[in-house]
C-alpha cells in the first residue's frame, strides 16, 4: 500500500512541478503565474496541452519548440523529475498521515524558492506567505483530525525560534543573511518542529555546515567572492529536506536526548 501511496504522490510531483516552473519563471518577474498561459519564450506561440505533458513532451520534443525550434531550458523537466522524486521521497518517509499534505508543501515550495534564490537571489514574499499559510492551515487540520496537538504547540515554538534566531542573523549580516531568508524561517521550523525538536535542530545545523561547505569551496575555487551575497536560501531548503529524509538515521545516535 505504501508503494501505491509512493507512486501516486510521484505522479501528482509531475504535475506540481509543471506549475512549479511558471511560479519559479514568473514570480521573480513579477507576472501573474495564472494567466497568460504557457507560451515559448522566443516565439510566443502558446505551448498546446499535448506539448505540456511534464518530462515526456519536452523529451518528445528532443528540447526544443515544435513551431520554431528554438532550444527550451532542461531545467523544465529537471524541475518536474526533482518534484516528483521529492514527493515520492516525503510519501516514503511521511507515509499515511495526516500530516503529509503539509510536508509536500513544504518539498514543493522549498524547491521553488531555492530556484528563485539561486537564479535571482531572492525568495519572493509570493512564494513564502502562500507556503507558510498553507503549511500552518494543513497542519493545524492534521493536528484537529489526529489530536497531536503537541506537535503542533512545538511545531509553533520551532517557527518562532527558527525566526527569532534569523531575525537576529539577518541584523548582524544583512549581506550573508538577507531578510527572505528570515519571513522563510519559520515555515522551516514549522515542518521540522512538527517532527520533533531535534528535527529543528538537525535542520539548521544541517544547512549551516551545507552552507559553509559550499560557500568555502566556492571561495576556494575562485568561483565566488568572498564578499558576494550568497544564496542562503538553497541551503536552508537542502538542510530542511536534509533532516526530513534523514533525520531517523542521523539522529540515532541523539536517541538518548528526549525532544
Ligand atoms: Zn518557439
């Protein structure tokens, strides 16, 4: 049964990818991801129901517009596999609960403001207010319906942990940390909180050390300026997902420590 609820929710991963992309292409533009639909970037012929089909159409096409044949971004079906394999992975994990609706929130969101971050340097207030609303209404839901209501009281301390210690970042290093990075935080300790304390703790330490790693290296390789801004975002969502899929294996050796 729970291969079932896997592939489902990979399936349903193609779709919300599909959509992730319009949100990741346009709301850093500051277009309306509803209308108008879909159209090729170089032509402006509007993309047919038959050439939206995520992955398959874009591999179909071999990557490029069936009317003027100019080459369309891999990133849109890496977009749509990353989705998908996102959700099956928080199904996996997540399994039957009533909480699982807010976990792909948080896979489907997180994968859009890392591409936001890392394109653009920004996560858009349209992305994260959505994302934090959605996120704080499904679990309140699954808290009513399963009556873990203690999940939901440390989900909530987490959130505003998460954001108090992030405000505080973001006024020492405004440039390091922007204040996207703060309004994120506490969709972050939201998710994490409801799977326990260490999840929270795992998750920002997680993302800190992903972020030095990658900044260091980065550095190292004369790839990035030690002065440029960096997208913390991509490593806030890494270490979330990080702690959410791994976090049992990780943790292990904590098991001791109550939380
Ligand atoms: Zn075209």
């Amino acid at each position: 049964m729970l291969g079932l609820l896997i592939a489902y929710c990979a399936v349903f991963g193609l779709i919300v990818g599909s959509f992730l992309n319009v949100v990741i292409y346009r709301v850093p533009r500051k277009e309306s991801v509803v209308s108008p639909r879909s159209a090729c970037p170089t032509c402006g012929v509007p993309i047919s129901a038959r050439d939206n089909v995520p992955i398959f159409s874009w591999l179909f096409l071999r990557g490029k517009c069936r009317n003027c044949h100019s080459p369309i971004s891999v990133r849109y079906p890496l977009v749509e596999a990353a989705t998908a394999g996102l959700f099956a992975g928080v199904a996996a994990r997540i399994g039957f609960s009533w909480s699982l609706p807010a976990f792909l929130v948080v896979a489907a969101g997180l994968l859009a403001l890392a591409c936001t971050d890392f394109e653009h340097l920004v996560l858009p207030k349209r992305i994260v207010y959505p994302v934090l609303a959605l996120v704080g209404i499904l679990l309140i839901v699954a808290a009513a319906i399963t009556h873990h209501w203690h999940n939901l009281l440390i989900a909530v301390l987490c959130a505003i942990v998460w954001f108090v210690i992030f405000f505080v970042m973001n006024a020492i290093s405004p440039r390091a940390l922007g204040f996207g990075d703060v309004r994120l935080a506490p969709v972050l300790g939201l998710a994490l909180g409801w799977l326990g304390i260490r999840y929270a703790l795992l998750g920002f330490f997680a993302a800190n050390l992903i972020g030095a790693i990658l900044g260091l290296s980065l550095i190292a390789t004369k790839r990035m300026k030690r002065q440029q801004q960096i997208p913390y975002g991509v490593f806030l969502a890494m270490g979330t997902m990080l702690a959410i899929f791994a976090g049992p294996e990780l943790l292990r050796p904590f098991q001791s420590l109550k939380g």
